[in-house]
C-alpha cells in the first residue's frame, strides 16, 4: 500500500484513513507493506510493515538514471513551476546511500517520492512477491502505476477526493487532474467514499462502472468521549454551541455556515458559533462575520488537533457540515459519535451512508438556520438525534470497510488473472 | 360443521397532510387562514386524486356490483374516517356519491371512529376523543345516510379503558387486532366480551389471513403466489370458527397491489368462490357480533394495535420526538376550550391525526420502510418531519394564545371554561 502520511504524521483524514484500514485489514489476515515519504517519526505498527521512502534504503547502483521521472513535465498546460529539475534529481540519484531532504517543493517532492516508492517496492517484489498494490489518492498515483505497469500487479486506488472537489470545480489543476484521471484509467479496481464520487469518476474521468466501487469510510466511535459539558461564557452562563470544523476553503462551504449563523441570531441572540481549522479563505471569513455584524459570537479556532477536536465535540450542540462538494466528509462521523446532533449537506457523500443527522442544501441557509434552531430549542429532537447518533456510528465499523476492501483486491486480481489467460490465447 | 362468517371490513383513510414550516414561520404573518397556513392542500389533492382513480372509484364499483349480483348474500363492512370524507366532498363528489350509493343497499354497515384518525382515545381525559366520535357519527349519517352501530378505533388501538369508553356511547361492537400474546391460546375467530363491559361484543382481526391479501398478495417470493379466489376461498372454508374477520386498508385494492396484480379480480370474484362453500357466508361487523354470544372475556390492560411487529403504540409514540408531540398537543386542550374558535378547533383536530406522528417513526429498518411508503414527504426523514410539524405547534399555540389575549381584552372571561360548541355537538349528536 502506498500513501502519503501515517499517523502520527498527518494533516489531514487521509493518514487516519490508512491507520485504520491498515489496522482492520491486518486483523483479517492480510500482509501489508505499507510505503509513504521519509519522516521525522516513528511510525512502525505491530499490524504493517512501513517503509519511509528515502535514498538512504538504495544501494550505490541500484538507482537507474535513465528513469526518473523526467516525463512528468510533459503535460501540456501544466505551468513551468512544475518542471522537474531534472539536472537536480539525477544529481541526487548518482550517490545514493544517504538520507537527503525533501525540500524540493512540493511538487518535485511528491515526484521524487513516487519514483522512490516505485523502485523501492519493485525491488521488494522480487524478493517476495506481492499480490495488488494499493495507493490513494493522486499523490502516490504514479508510483502505482510504474509498478503495475512493469510488475505485471493489480492496481487498486482509491480516490479520497479529485481536483474538482478541492477547487469546488472552480479552477482545477489541469496537471493534477491528469494524474487523477490516468490513476483511474490504469486501476484494475477503484474505490471511492460515496456513490456521488463515483458519478464523479464515470462522467469526468470516463471511468467504467464495472470497475468502480463504492466504500464508506468508517469510524472507530470508542475513541470519541460521549458526555457533554457546557461551554460557559465570562459571567458563568452556558451557551449554546454551533460548530464547523474542517479546511477554510471554498470547496467546505464555510461561507453559507456565516449566512446561516446570522439568521440563527436573528432569532437568539446567545448561541455561539465556532469555526476550527485553518485554510487560505480564513481573512475572508473573518472579514465576513464582521459585515455580516455577527463577529461578536462566531470564533476561530485556528488549527484544532484531533484530541482537541474531541473536546470540543463535548461543548458542542450542533456541528453543521456545509460543503459545496464533498466526497465523504468523516467529520460528520466523528460528531454523530461524540452523540452532537449533526447537520450535513445533500452534497456530501457521508450524507449517503448515515440516516440519524439532518440533510440541507448547502445554499439554502435559511432551512440551515431553521434546522439549527429547531436542534437547539426542541429538547426532544436533540436528544433523540443525540442517541441515534450514537447507536448507528457504533455500526459503522473499519472492519465492514476491510471486507468490503478484500472483494475488491480480489476483483482486481482476477480481472488481471483473466486478462493473463485471455492474453494466452493469440 | 359451524356456519362460519366472513368480515369483510375496509379501512379508507387519508390524512389532510401538512405543509412543511419553517422555525422562521413561527408567530409571522397574521395567521387569518390556518388552513393555507398549515396543510397542504396541493398536495392532499393530488393524493387524493390518485386514490380516487386507482382505488376508490374502482373498487366501488366493484363492490356495487357484486351487492347487485348477490341479492342480499354479500355483505361487508366499512370504516371512513371523516378526513377521508371531508377531502372526498371537496375534491371527488363523485366518490361520496359511490359510497353512498353501496351503503344505499342496506348491506353495508359502517363503523364509527374518531373523525380525525386520531390518538385522543390515548388522551387521560377522555372528552375530546368523544366528541371527535360524535362528529365523525354526525358526518357519516349526513353524508352516507347510515346510523353506525359498531366501532373501529384509530388503526384498531383498542384496550379495556377504550372499550368501556366506546361501550358508553353505546356502540354495540368494537373490533380490534387479534394480537396474540392477548389471546394465548384462544383463536381470533369467535365472538368476545372486553373485561368490564357488560353489552359491547369484541370482535377480532385474523391478521394472517387479512395480511395474505393486504400484505402478501402481490410478493411473488411467496410460495402461495399467485393468490386466487378459489384458493383463498378454501382456506376460509377450513378455518374453524364463528367469524373469520378480514380487515385491510382498502387501498389494497389498487394501491398497494396495482390493478395488473389481479388484485381487482380477486376481488370480483371472492363471493361467488366462497359460495361454493357450504359453510361460509358473508357478514357485517354488527350483524356478526349480534349472532353469537360471547365466548370467552378478553382482558387488554395496555394498548394494542395493528400495526409493526409490536402491535402495540410504538408506531406513534415510539420515540422522544413523537412523545413531545403528542404530549405538546394533549396539553393544548384547556387552552382550545378557552379560545373557543371554530377554526382553531378545526386545524387543532385535523393536527392530532395520527399520520403526523407515525412520519416520526425512527423504528429500525423493516418497519421503517413500511413508514416511508406511507410518508408523502419522500425526501425528508423523521427529524425534518418533527421539525416542521413541532414549528407548526409551536406557530398554532401562538394564534390560540393570541386568540385567547384578544378576548380576554374585548370581553370580560367567561365564568365557564366549557366550550357551548361542544355542549351544543353533546346534543346534536347523541347517537340514536
């Protein structure tokens, strides 16, 4: 399996996600090496092999020149900044051995990565054969691929998220879509996080049905706390709390969480409105909540660590989750089980799985706010959501998600099995 | 062999839906027309249109044809709610007209019941669920020119405090489901006398052989499907007992089962199938009750139903969200009796039908679905349905307050909380 990040190295709910696939696959009995960039931690597990991809595990003259990743500037409209250095990387290539930094840019360091990761994992077939490679998302695409490409191994990916869902579909990356979309084209077997994600792939990527499936992410509940406690303000008094927590981006819908905010208060002036994670849309933001005349109860959080996270879910009445385009949205997850009555909107793909939340439309903030309102002032309707929330996340389980992980690596090898045998024939 | 006789009885139902409100909708406007304010009539139009055509029209004619042919052999009995009837005079003439007409040849009996399809009979006091009994009585012997002799309550939620209360207004059969842990080792087919009644006879539903039509008709993984006359007719023939009480939603008939299931013909073709049979005949629910003594006294000290698994009221007051509503609305009684305002007392009752609550239902998966095809509100669960419904509440206990605040302040309080509308209904409608 090849990845990004592993926790406790991890920014986002991609390393979660490995974590805990990892964790529920090895349980079933599956082998797994699983391959990400050189860190500074240590993050060995009992369940998985990890392998931090650097120079220091080639020998001298392991290392071929000739196939660096030199092709990756070749695709048209992709600006120059993208252009590999590759004076630069055949430089470092020639004295491997050594641990070397990243600090390439990102862009060359996902490349250096991939090429890296590509070798590396080739190198280990040989000793002891694999059975499918696994990587996700774009930035271990190309990794996947060479290695399919010259092993003869399935491919499974599994799309957390495209382009066109990190930009809203407003400006994507023509570069990075085109990864995307040959990560999709030479998969045997994709995975998504919701059925809105794979009419994603089918009608931009042209992917074919037969080889997407649907697989929702899940949650481990015992790891969320599941009292509540009153966030209490100066004079002692206990507030009721609102809370976002996720990117500042546009792709999140953070601004119609603003307009509802202000409609809530519109009609009780003491609710509170917290705002945690950070992105580039955080002065807009903030300049918002101003005009809107609200800046008084709306916070910001800032970057909010997932123990934090946890604590704050417990001050919490309501978490809104008001995306514009989300493939998943694992955030709803860990609010409904933390038991904080959630509301996400019909362009989420968690939206597809849970039934115990509240479903809007991400623009219509006016039904947002009367959902809001209705959660804090009907005693009844939160604690019935409150419960619910419990009960279905504690079903919504990592094991279910392996299984559902194991046909589809077996899908993948037969369909290469039968590929093979038909191949034989001429 | 005993004569056994067959209880046809159709319960035909809709609710006078609601539109969805909005937390911002609370106290706006000036509230002058509740009926636009609160219900969606667009919606119960088209609903009801559609029942009119694929169900009521039909099988009406149906029914009028076979009461024809059969001179006198083919009875049954019918339960209408007033809601029903209500949108029926408004919307389709015509249907009112059609079941008038099958009552018009005396072998239809229908029973009496709230007028709203209410839950009030579950109310600690129990006035308003009689007066809405009253009403309901008042509109069929108005409408379809019958005088109800016997009693159906709300999806047949029926124990010994409601059977009393029904046997005092002097109703002389009451029926409900057969529910098994209440009748042990006793069969549904004979006749019963509730615990602490001395005149009302209870009559009970065979659920299996009802839900072989209304459920299981058109399942083809059934291992009795296709279900034919002849068939049906057989098993009723060998079932032992007094009265075999079939008792389904009458939109079975062309709903439920669409028309190319053959569910019309089955229908058509029921009596003269079951005439084959020396031992079966067809009854009313009161003509049934009054042929047999009382075999055996029948104790239900909580609730029962015909509906889910649980046969009980979890159906409607299964959950927290539904409890609030039913309770919200209970409260408002002493508060409508003060207003005392004709349209408040209407949208009130057309509240407490008990459809709303039921949209509530957060019951796990199987009931749940039984639950959405029911719901009109297809893209919406139970949350969205109690938020809309409880704003409605929360909006409405606003006009009764407002209403009550401006009498108070035109005209000194009445020395009586007792409303003279319902006096007056007390009178009009005491039943004969």
């Amino acid at each position: 399996m090849l990845g990004w990040e592993f926790p406790p190295f991890a920014s986002g709910g991609l390393g979660t996600h490995c974590f805990e696939l990892t964790r529920a696959l090895s349980a079933l009995g599956v082998e797994i090496d699983f391959f990400m960039p050189k860190t500074s931690y240590d993050i060995q597990r009992p369940w998985l092999n990890v392998f931090q991809t650097d120079w220091g595990l080639f020998k001298p003259g392991e290392m071929q020149v000739d196939i660096l990743p030199i092709t990756y500037s070749g695709y048209g409209g992709a600006s120059t900044q993208l252009q590999f250095n590759a004076r630069k990387l055949a430089e470092l290539a020639k004295s491997p051995g050594q641990s070397k930094s990243y600090d390439l840019g990102f862009f060359e360091a996902v490349g250096v990565y991939n090429h890296l990761a590509a070798l590396l994992v080739e190198k280990k077939h040989s000793q002891k054969p694999y059975d499918v490679v696994h990587v996700h998302d774009w930035i271990s695409a190309k990794a996947g691929i060479q290695i399919s490409a010259r092993t003869g191994l399935p491919l499974v990916s599994t799309v957390h998220s495209t382009e066109y869902d990190r930009t809203a579909d407003l400006w994507p990356f023509d570069w990075i879509l085109g990864v995307e979309k040959d990560m999709v084209c030479n998969s045997d077997q994709v995975i998504t996080v919701s059925r809105r994600s794979a009419q994603l792939l089918l009608d931009r990527f042209g992917a074919s049905p037969r080889k997407v499936s649907v697989i929702y992410n899940a949650i481990d509940s015992s790891k969320f706390p599941k009292h509540k406690e009153a966030l209490r303000d100066s004079n002692g008094k206990a507030a009721k709390v609102v809370l976002y927590h996720g990117r500042l981006s546009v792709q999140k819908g953070v601004e119609f969480f603003l307009r509802a905010a202000q409609k809530v208060l519109s009609r009780d002036r003491s609710v509170k409105f917290l705002i945690s994670g950070k992105g580039d849309l955080l002065p807009r933001l903030v300049e918002m909540a101003f005009d809107l005349g609200i800046s008084e109860n709306v916070m910001f959080l800032g970057y909010v660590s997932d123990d934090q996270l946890k604590r704050i879910l417990c001050t919490s009445d309501v978490l809104v989750l008001p995306s514009v385009s989300e493939p998943f949205g694992i955030v709803a997850l860990e609010s409904m089980a933390s038991g904080t009555p959630t509301i996400v909107s019909k362009t989420s793909g968690v939206s597809e799985r849970v039934k115990n939340c509240l479903k809007v439309d991400f623009w219509d903030t006016d039904e947002m706010a009367s959902k809001i309102l209705s959660i804090l002032s009907y005693r009844s309707l939160y604690e019935e959501m409150r419960e619910n929330s419990i009960t279905e996340t504690a079903s919504i389980t990592w094991d279910e998600v392996a299984r559902q992980t194991i046909d589809v690596y077996q899908k993948a090898m037969r369909s290469r099995f039968a590929a093979k045998a038909a191949m034989a024939m001429f | 062999m005993i004569m056994a006789k067959i209880c046809l009885c159709f319960h035909v139902h809709q609710p006078v839906r609601l539109s969805r409100f909005s937390y911002f909708g609370i106290g706006s406007g000036d509230g002058a027309n509740l009926d636009a304010r609160y219900f969606d009539n667009g919606m119960n139009q088209h609903y009801f249109n559609k029942a009119a055509d694929q169900c009521y029209l039909p099988t009406n004619k149906i029914l009028q044809n076979l009461l024809d042919e059969n001179r006198g052999k083919f009875r049954f009995s019918l339960s209408i709610t007033g809601t029903l009837l209500e949108q029926a005079k408004k919307y389709r003439p015509e249907v009112v007209e059609s079941f008038r007409n099958l009552c018009a040849t005396g072998r239809v009996d229908v029973l009496d019941e709230t007028f709203y399809h209410s839950l009030s009979s579950l109310y600690s006091d129990l006035s308003e669920f009689e007066a809405q009994v009253r009403m309901h009585n008042h509109l069929v012997r108005d409408l379809l020119g019958v005088s109800p002799q016997s009693f159906r309550n709300t999806e047949a939620i029926y124990s010994d405090r409601i059977a009393q209360a029904v046997e005092g207004l002097g109703y002389k059969a009451i029926i409900t489901e057969g529910v098994d842990r209440i009748l042990g080792w006793r069969s549904p087919n004979y006749v019963y006398r509730p615990q602490g009644c001395k005149d009302i006879k209870l009559l009970m539903r065979n659920y299996k052989l009802s839900d072989d039509v209304g459920f299981r008709f058109s399942a083809k993984s059934w291992k009795e499907w296709p279900l034919t006359a002849d068939k049906y007719a057989t098993w009723l023939s060998a079932t032992p007992g007094q009265v075999v009480n079939l008792f389904m939603d009458y939109e079975t008939f062309g709903e439920h089962h669409w028309k190319d299931t053959g569910i019309l013909d089955f229908l058509a073709h029921l009596p003269s199938q079951a005439h084959k049979h020396d031992n079966l005949s067809f009854s009313t629910i009161t003509e049934a009750a009054a042929s047999y003594e009382p075999s055996d006294t029948i104790s239900v000290p909580s609730e029962i139903s015909w509906a889910d698994a649980e046969r009980n009221t979890s159906t409607w007051l299964g959950n927290r969200i539904q409890r609030a509503c039913f309770s919200e609305l209970e409260g408002l009684l002493p508060k409508l009796r003060k207003a005392n305002d004709a349209q408040l007392w209407e949208a009130y009752r057309r509240l407490q039908t008990s459809d709303h609550l039921m949209y509530l239902s957060t019951k796990g998966m199987s009931d749940r679905e039984v639950h959405n095809y029911f719901s009109p509100y297809k893209d919406s669960g139970p949350y969205d349905n109690f938020i809309s419904f409880m704003n409605i509440i929360s909006d409405f206990k606003n006009q009764v307050d407002s209403k009550i605040a401006n009498a108070s302040a035109s005209q000194p309080a009445r020395p009586s909380d007792e409303p003279a509308e319902i006096e007056n209904e007390t009178q009009k409608m005491l039943i004969a």
